[in-house]
C-alpha cells in the first residue's frame, strides 16, 4: 500500500466516524459506560503537555488495521515467504473474527503528567499488581481494556499490540517494518529488554491476563513525541507446530503524544501518529 493511499485510508476511517455520529462509547464490540475517554484527554506541567490520540479511542473490526501485517511479517508472524526474510520461520495462517456486542469494555483512557500510583490505588479488571509509573518531567497516558464479563473464560488467551512510531526507534529499525510509510516504522510490542520473541504477544513479554489488558506508557515530555497503538484479543493454535493458525479478534485504536505547537486542530481529528523512542524502559513489567 502507497504512503499516500495508507494516510487517506486512516484520515477517512476517522473522518466517517466523527461526521455519521457513530456512538463511540457503544460502537459494536466495544462498550464504554465510563466514558471515552474516560478522564482527561490532555494533561499539562512545566514541560509541556501530553495529549490522547486518537480521542476518543476509536472500535477496530478485525483485519482492519493496516499496521498489523506488515509488523508481524517483520518478525515472521506471517504465511511463508510472505516477509521476504531469509531465516524467519513464517508457518502462521492468520484468521480474523468479529467479537460479540459489547464484548470488551473501555475501563480506562486518559492522559497524565508526572507521577501515577500503582496497586493498590491503580487496578484493570483481573490486574492489581502495578508499580508506579512516570516522573517529575514526564507525560503519558493510561489504557484499560478487558473483556466485559470477567467470570467467564473469553475466546482469546493472548493480547497483540501493534504500534506505530515516528522518529523511527532502534527497536522499530532491527524489528518492525519502516519501509511503507517514510519516517515512520510499525513493530509489535512484544520486546521486553529488547529481545525477539518466539510469539507475537504482548502478554508473554508485559503484564496482562486473558481477560484484561493494561498499558501506561510515558516519557519525558519533548514536542513532537508521538506513539499510537492498536491492540486485539488473540489466539494461536499449535504453538510448538508448523501450520500454527493466528487468529486475531476486533480490538482498540488508541495513543497519545505531547504535540508540536500549532497541532491541536489535527489532533482533535487523530490525525497524528506515533514515536516509541526507548519505550522498553516504561512498561507495565511483572512486579
């Protein structure tokens, strides 16, 4: 897909759900009684501020995001011989399918400066042990996403994130795919200190349980930071087997950035994307 074909495809994506009035907070398989965002979607200090992007966070159907693909072939998550890289073991058949109504449930969504708590003050769903997150100087934003009801085993037992990021990360350049849009690289967030893993999973690299997903990235805020993610419920077959079957469920468009002066009218849009610069540094890691 052309860079140009790629920003027109997102720019109309956002632009036909603000202009059709499609309810955000009840908008197919996501629910969000709490709102959406849920608390502030932007929030300032002596440095700068950190922003939502997109706000509100936007109901992905499966197989519709076009970030997706290409960083999982990056890694050899991908059919055989799809990614065109000698040594990746590319023996996944990836499958989509549509989540009931109401299925997930936006608990959280907002931006933060400085220093947030952890547990027990901080909680998602079945998650409660969280440290700490941020600094004097820092800017982030704080996502919960679980599946509505917590007293039933969900379909999926992974989560996949997908981000988008510019400038382009040294993880994004050695791991990701950073030759469709210029300047900018997707890779899955799957790389704890750094390191390729044998599975596409959030959850085996961070903190997240089967039924709920978490993440509170941060950074010292800089203008022009910009980080966007999409995540989905997931679940693969054989994993120790060739033939192994990905199968990747409706999901969450959501990010944050701390802005360049001027940019506020194209953020209220989502217009902006992503930069994930250190990002293995300010993770929800197992406490």
């Amino acid at each position: 897909m052309s860079p140009k074909r790629l920003v027109g495809l997102l720019a109309t994506t956002v632009t036909i759900l603000l202009v059709t009035g499609v309810p955000f907070a009840f908008a197919g398989h996501l629910q969000a009684p709490d709102g959406n965002p849920t608390g502030p979607a932007s929030a300032s200090g002596p440095q700068g501020t950190s922003t939502l992007g997109p706000s509100p966070a936007i109901p992905m159907l499966a197989g519709t995001c076009p970030w997706l693909v290409p960083a999982l072939a990056a890694q050899g998550f991908d059919d055989d011989g799809a990614d065109n890289i000698n040594g990746n073991a590319d023996d996944w058949n990836i499958v989509y399918v549509n989540l009931p109504e109401n299925a997930l449930r936006l608990r959280q969504y907002n931006a933060w400066y400085g220093t947030q708590p952890g547990s027990p003050d901080y909680t998602c769903g079945d998650l409660n042990a969280f440290g700490p997150r941020g600094g004097a100087n820092s800017g982030g934003a704080t996502m919960c996403l679980t599946y509505s009801d917590q007293t039933v085993a969900p379909p999926s037992d992974h989560w996949i994130q997908v981000l988008r990021e510019k400038p382009q990360s040294a993880d994004g350049m050695q791991y990701g795919n950073c030759t469709i849009e210029p300047g900018y690289c997707y890779h899955i967030d799957n790389l704890n200190n750094g390191l390729p893993r044998p599975d596409p999973f959030y959850d085996t690299a961070y903190y997240a349980s089967a039924k709920s997903f978490s993440d509170r990235p941060f950074h010292d805020i800089i203008a022009g930071y910009d980080w966007q993610f999409q995540v989905f419920p997931s679940k693969v077959s054989a994993p120790a087997a060739d033939g192994r079957t990905l199968t990747i469920y409706d999901g969450l468009w959501w990010g944050f950035n701390t802005p360049e002066p001027g940019c506020a009218a194209l953020l209220s849009f989502g217009l902006l994307f992503t930069r994930r610069q250190g990002r293995r540094a300010t993770r929800n890691l197992k406490v």
